[in-house]
C-alpha cells in the first residue's frame, strides 16, 4: 500500500491556531485529514470542547505591578518552559514524513513534555533519540494480550519514559462518520506493533481500519489495572479519559499518580459534556493529592489560562500540534507552542497573574 504526505514545509506565521486546520487540509490526502480532524457522530462534544471555555470568563485586574509574566512550572521534578504540552497522537506519519521523531524534538525545543502513542509510525527508542534528554511520556493501549503489555512497557522505560499515560476511553473506536466516508485504514505501519509481531504474528497496523486496531485492545479495565502497570514500569501512571468525579476517586484509590481529563478530542462518546466543563469537579475531587492534566478543545492562550485557573496543572493539546507538524515539520511544532505561548503571556499579563502558580489561584466568572 502506498502513501503520499506532504514533506514541503514553509515558514508558519500563525494568526491563531484554530486557522491551521484550512490550511492544512489541502496539503493532506482525504483519508489522512478526515481520520486526524474528525470527531464522533455529529461532532457535538468536538465542537462543545472549545465553546465551552465561553461560559467562564476571566476578569482583568491592574495595578498589580506586572511588567512581564512568567509561564515556568513543573510536573513532579521536571522543569518546563510552558504549562502546555504535547497529547499523545497516533500515526502522526500520516502528517509528515518525519512524523514523531519532528514532533519530539518541536516538543523538546518548546521546553514541553512529549508523549507517543503505542498506536506511533515512530519507535519509542527513535522517539527518545530524536530529542535526547527532553522528557517523554509513553501512552498505552493497553492490549487483551499480556505479554505484548509486557513487551511495550519494558521497551518505554528502556528508552526512558518519565511516565506511563494509561488510555483508559478507548476500549473500541468512536463512530467517526469522515473514516466511514473516506473508508479510511491506516496506510503505514506501526513499528511498536510491528516490533511484537515479529514474535507474535499480530501484524503491525497498516491496512486496518480504526475497529480493526481497536479490536485487540483492552475492553474490561477494572482499577487494579493501573497498579498492574506500575508494576510493570516501575513509573508514574497518569490515567487518561477521565471524565467523571466518581472515577476520579477510584483512579485515585487504585494507585493514579496523575489524573488526565480528557474525552478524546471528542473523538469517543458524542453527547457526552465538553471536558472543560468536567474539569472544576474532578480537580475538586483531586484535591491537589495528584497533578491533573486536562486536554480537549485547546485553541486560544486564554482556553489554557482558564483551564489553569478551573484546577489543571498542564494544559494539553494535540491537532494543533499534527497541523503544525504538517506545516512546519518540528519548527511548525514549536511555532504552535510558541503561539499560544503568547497568547498566554499576554492574558496572564492582563488578568494580574505573574506565574502560573497565580493563574491557578484567579477567580474566574460564570454567567
């Protein structure tokens, strides 16, 4: 099977990100940009992730004697330039023909936090060799089979993964109307895949539909999963898909190290909340005990501020990260991170909040 993708990159000059989206979707062959962009049936939630920061809204302050602002913090005992990092995203080859290993090393100049996906056309260890020393999470699917968990695992804290990103919405695949309509599978392997295969027969990814690769994942997750995986790992697990108050406490309970809010982009449950809108609840149940990462809907610094400010401790973001790849390759990357960036800057600046220890603190308003 072959596939063609776009390597001509091109100085990015970003007005705001939400824009790259047109822009990049002539650059990419249908299949490849309706399964990237696309969400669940109507794209309701999609849509919902972004309006929703709307409904609260940030009140200025002055005089408070703040001439620049300060957009340092950390997570646990790495230091970051940004409290935004990059969302795990699958077959980012089908972006750019560099896929992770350009992501990675954007990622790794913006000073962020870099994640690949089991489902990558990367290797974890290219992964990691593309951006020595910057930190990286590993996000798993967790599979049916067991020794293929195994086999991942030691192959991410081989490579020297910071922490396990255990994906916990994706027990089968959304109903994604663009991948129905594009009869979309995915045209290149996956060497972690591909990696196991090679003992297992279990193929490598390329030619299968979204269903198809989702078949062998993990469908009856119970809580003693996570404590499975740090087992395993001997890392931090930060469990992703959370949604709910009440398997914010279980997480918690059963060994999370890190609660991430996400509903998938709105790529899994159409009709289900934004997850803007969960957030303040689940960070209430949290209670500060672990850092809570919130994804979904990212557009605008102001989105990230508020987040910050609704109880998240990173901010994640993840097709604006694939746009700008397509664009830029891993300066596109960083021209993402930069951008918003500024434009957080720029409302910490103006809200009376000089790091983001204080965004955390401010008060917003709903109406």
């Amino acid at each position: 099977m072959s596939y063609q993708t776009s390597n001509e990159e091109k100085d990015i000059e970003i007005v705001n990100v939400a824009g790259l989206e047109e822009e990049v979707r002539p650059r990419m062959e249908a299949g490849a940009f309706g399964y990237i962009r696309g969400g669940a049936e109507t794209e309701w939630t999609m849509k919902e992730n972004t309006a929703a920061f709307n409904k609260r809204q940030i009140t200025p302050r002055v005089l408070q004697g703040i001439s620049s602002a300060d957009l340092s913090t950390k997570l646990w005992d790495i230091d970051l330039k940004t409290p935004i990092i990059e969302a795990p995203s699958a077959a980012q080859g089908l972006a750019h023909e560099k896929g992770e290993l350009d992501t990675a090393k954007g990622v790794a100049a913006a000073g962020s936090i870099f994640s690949i996906s089991t489902y990558a056309n990367t290797t974890i260890e290219a992964a990691a060799q593309a951006a020595p020393g910057a930190p990286q999470f590993f996000q798993l699917y967790m599979s049916k089979d067991d020794g293929f968990n195994e086999f991942i695992i030691k192959k991410a804290v081989a490579a020297g993964a910071k922490a396990i990103v255990l994906t916990v919405d994706s027990t089968l695949g959304g109903y994604r109307e663009a991948d129905v309509i594009n009869h979309f599978q995915f045209p290149l392997p996956m060497p972690n895949l591909a990696a196991y295969s090679a003992q297992s027969a279990s193929g490598d990814g390329e030619g299968k539909g979204i269903a198809e690769i989702y078949a062998a994942a993990k469908q009856d997750f119970v809580p003693e999963d996570i404590q499975k995986i740090k087992d395993l790992s001997g890392l931090p697990v930060i469990v992703k898909g959370i949604q709910s108050p009440l398997d914010t406490e279980v997480a918690i309970q059963a060994g999370a190290d890190g609660i991430w809010v996400s509903n998938h982009g709105g790529r899994q449950l159409d009709g289900g909340p934004a997850s803007f809108d969960v957030l303040p609840g689940i960070a209430k149940v949290v209670a500060k005990r672990v850092p809570v990462i919130f994804d979904s809907g990212v557009r605008r610094g102001e989105h990230v501020f508020k987040a910050l400010a609704s109880g998240a401790d990173l901010v994640a973001i993840g097709r604006p990260v694939i746009y700008g790849l397509n664009l830029g390759g891993a300066q596109g990357v960083k021209a993402v991170f930069d951008h918003l960036n500024k434009e957080l800057a720029i409302t910490m600046q103006l809200a009376g909040t000089p790091t983001i220890e204080a965004v955390k603190k401010a008060p917003l308003v709903q109406f």
